[in-house]
C-alpha cells in the first residue's frame, strides 16, 4: 500500500501494484509508491485533454489559480521536507526549501506577460503575432531536485495554457505525488495530474499520441531518447540535461575568501546539482593554495541522513550513482591522482561518500572528463587563460561554467569566452525564475524560466486580418 496517491482527473489513485522507494541514508526500502499502469496513463492523458478546453480559454483564471497554488505550496514546506528527506536524502532544512521555491516560481509565473506583437498596421493589413498553448505536456523530472524541477515546468506550462501529466523519477516518487495532492486543492480537475512508475512509464509517455510537447530534464543519455522518441509525430521537446561545468581561476583570487563559494557551488546537495562546479581550473601558482583552502572546507563539511539538523551533506541519493562516484574516484587514484580530502565510501549502511578534493588528476580520466554528479570534486592546474578556456570548452557538454577574480572585468571578458548556457563570475549556480536555464551542445535543447522558457510551452501564431 502507498499513502500517497496519484492524482487523475482531480481524483486520488491508487495503482493495481506498488513499487518500494529506497532511503539512501539506509539503503533500505521506506515506503511505497503507486505503479502506473497503462491504462492509468491514458486516463491522466485523457484528463488532461479534457481540462484543456477551458483552461487554455481563460487567462485571468489561470493567473488566479497559479498565485493560489504558489500560496499553499509556500505553507507546504514542513508537510513535504521530511517525505522528500527521507527518499532524496538532502537535509531536512533544504528539503523545506523545495515547496517554497516552487510556490516563488508559480508566482513568478502568474505575473509574466505572454507577449503579443504588433507586425504589421496600415491601411491593408492588420498582423498581430500571438502565443497559444501546445496542447498537453508531458513532463519528466528527476531525482536531485524533484519539487524545484517541477516547478520549473508547471510555471510556464500553465500559465501558457496548457495543461500537464507529470512524472517524477522512480527514486524519488513520493514527494511528487504529495504536491500533486496539495495542488489539487486549488486547481481544477485534470489540469495537473501525476503519476508515478519507473523509466518504463516515462517512455509511455513520449510515444503516447495525445502530449504535444515533452518538457524534459535528466541526463544526457535518456535526453537523447526522449528526443528519438517524439520525432515520429514532431511532439515538441525541451531538454535540460547534464553538465560538467568549469570553474576558472584567475590569478588574483584569494583561495582563502572564495573557498566557502566554491565548495557551496561544488557539493551543495552532495553534488548532486545539474550546474554544480564539477571542475576547477586554477593558474599553476595558485594551485597549492587553492587545494589547501578548499580541502580545509570540504573536510569540515558534517555527512549525515538528512534528517539530523546538523547535516549539511547527505547521501549519494541512488546506489547506482554512488558506485559511479566510487568508480570515478577510485580510477582517477588508481591513475595516479590523489585526495587532499576524502577519496572514498564511508563504512556502514547508506551510500553515504566522504566530500572529496582531488589532485593530480587530468583531462583523460573519468572524473574530468565525465559529469561526477557527487561529491567529488577535481582541482586542475593550467598554464595560461587561453589553455585553462580551451579545456573548459573542450566537452560535450555546455550548460554553465564560472570565471572567478578580484577584476569583475577582467573575468567577464573571459566568461565571454565560454561555451555554455550560463556563464557567471564570481558565482555560481546563481538561478532565478526570470533568467533563462539552458545548455549548448549535450546540455540541452531549448531553455526554461523567464519569457524565453514560457516561450517554449507555446505556438507562435499569427493573427492576420486584410482590411480591404
Ligand atoms: P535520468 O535521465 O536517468 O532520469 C530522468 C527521468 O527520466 C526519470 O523520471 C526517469 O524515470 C525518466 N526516464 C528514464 N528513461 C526514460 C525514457 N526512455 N523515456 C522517458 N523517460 C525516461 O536522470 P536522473 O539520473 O534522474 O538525473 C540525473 C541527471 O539529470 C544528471 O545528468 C543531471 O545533470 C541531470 N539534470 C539536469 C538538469 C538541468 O536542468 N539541466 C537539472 C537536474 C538534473
């Protein structure tokens, strides 16, 4: 039995099966969660469709409703913390953060113009280019940051009109179809539905006929396949995917001032954190410097389950992901690389993994070249700017990156330089829901927040009236 539901068409749903959900602070199952089956799927599609025809015709009515789920998303956090925590493993504190920024973001939302452009006004013709709704969406989340992520997706998606099926990763299933059951209290059947079962029901859910568009975030590999999935019938995609995003150095940083800002950007949320710093780039002479400070923070840094208040890392959240975070390790020592701090599991049940600061490791081993996605973090010397930015650049990823000096300037010219979606200085991992969060390259298709994500749950059309 699960003690959560999906919700259909505005109803509670139990499944006919359920599947465990593993604490990874335990590494034992904790709970159930309802299993999908197909006939459910095409119900939530079904719904979906239907809650359609109205909510796509009032606009006002949809900014009303998403202030009012924004309002008891924000009075949700203590209700869903301890149900995310417990499957997700973050600290109970940022688990309570998760419902907030979801509620920040849908407000955001209730407030942004869908724009309307005036092309053409004269005797002849009056032309007026328009956004509509795409119809109804199919949205993917995974495991990191389940509610945030989500959010992301609803904002925009309904504020365009659209209506939504949502389905969170098999990992962390649980605190997703709680929201669901939250929002249902404010908004009308069928607008919002959620389901939830493993990657099986996610390709449902791209080869399904009745979603128009599929908003997507995960990793690179299932990106591609959601990709190849919804090409038969042309359904719209946006894909928010890895990273393995670069931090340079600059030669005038004080190591000691900014170490408490890169272990932040590093190993926030174990690492676990699409545009988390998963590579520092530090002039030669700095090196030792830069290693000792950051080595100092990360050692202090207290692992723990997240439901102990005085965690400020908890655990590798899957027990795939953290044998990926071993492996990578342990190649890159085995190769000759070294650990300033941390550098392997740490003993007992959990995936519970030491914060871990590496050196002597290079372009060509796993943990440089590939996204960790854990806390472990590779600190690379270079020899001058334009070598430390050509092996910033050289990936198949691009979704942000960070240059880092006392010269705002200076550094800016350089974050100019960068091939990625977002490139901070003096920050990062700086997000909000006005600035658009999207890749180059594998990091992504498409973008999400502000006007140009709202862009991408809608059609362009154009209204065109010849006067004579
Ligand atoms: P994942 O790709 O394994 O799974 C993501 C979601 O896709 C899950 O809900 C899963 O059930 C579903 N899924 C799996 N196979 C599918 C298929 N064939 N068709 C449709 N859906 C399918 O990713 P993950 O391990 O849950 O998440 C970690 C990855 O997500 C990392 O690479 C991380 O960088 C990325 N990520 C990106 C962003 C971003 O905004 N760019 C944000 C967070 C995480």
């Amino acid at each position: 039995m699960s003690d959560v539901s999906m919700t259909i068409g505005g109803e509670r749903r139990a499944a006919p099966s359920t599947f465990g959900v593993v604490n990874p602070a335990t590494g034992e199952v904790h709970a159930e969660a309802p299993d999908c089956s197909r006939e459910q799927l095409d119900e939530a599609f079904a719904a979906a469709a239907k809650a359609f025809v109205d909510w796509r015709s009032d606009e006002d009515a949809r900014r009303a409703a998403l202030k009012a789920a924004s309002k008891v998303l924000m009075a949700a956090g203590e209700r869903v913390a301890p149900v995310l925590t417990a499957e997700q493993g973050k600290p109970l504190a940022a688990a309570a953060m998760e419902p907030l920024a979801m509620g920040y973001w849908l407000r955001y939302f209730s407030g942004l113009e869908v724009p309307r452009e005036v092309i053409q006004d004269d005797e002849a013709v009056y032309a007026e280019v328009v956004r509509r709704p795409v119809g109804v969406v199919a949205a993917i989340t995974p495991w990191n940051f389940p509610i945030v992520l989500a959010g992301w997706k609803l904002g925009p998606a309904l504020l365009a009109g659209n209506t939504v099926v949502l389905k969170p990763s098999p990992y962390t299933p649980r605190s997703t179809l709680l929201v669901g059951e939250i929002l249902n209290e404010v908004l009308p059947p069928g607008v919002v539905n959620v389901v939830s079962g493993g990657d099986e029901l996610g390709r449902w859910m791209t080869s399904h006929p009745t979603p128009r568009k599929i908003s997507f975030t995960g990793s690179v590999a299932t990106g591609k396949r959601v990709a190849a999935s919804a090409a038969p019938d042309l359904k719209r995609v946006t894909l928010e995917l890895g990273g393995n995003d670069p931090a340079i150095l600059l030669d005038d940083v004080d190591p000691g001032a900014i170490a408490e800002k890169l272990y932040q950007a590093a190993f926030d949320n174990c690492g676990q954190i699409c545009s988390a710093i998963k590579r520092v780039y530090v002039p030669e002479a700095l090196h030792d410097d830069v290693v000792d400070a950051l080595a100092t923070r990360v050692a202090a840094a207290k692992v723990g389950d997240g439901m102990d208040p005085d965690t400020e890392l908890g655990p590798i959240q899957n027990r795939s992901q953290y044998e990926r975070v071993s492996e990578l390790v342990a190649e890159a020592l085995a190769r000759g690389g070294s650990a300033a701090t941390g550098g392997a599991p740490i003993d007992g049940p959990g995936y519970f993994f030491q914060p871990t600061v590496l050196t002597g490791v290079a372009e060509g081993m796993r943990i440089v070249d590939e996204e960790q996605f854990g806390p472990a973090l590779p600190v690379i010397p270079y020899r001058d700017v334009d070598d430390a930015v050509a092996r910033a650049n050289a990936t198949t990823y691009g979704l942000s990156g960070s240059v880092w000096s006392a010269d705002v300037e200076r550094a800016g010219a350089v974050a100019e330089r960068l091939e990625c979606g977002t490139a901070w200085v003096n920050a990062h991992v700086a997000l909000g829901p006005h600035q658009p969060f999207g890749g180059f390259k594998w990091s992504g298709l498409g973008v999400e927040n502000g006007p140009w994500g709202l862009a991408g749950f809608t059609e362009i059309q154009v209204q065109y009236r010849a006067r004579s």
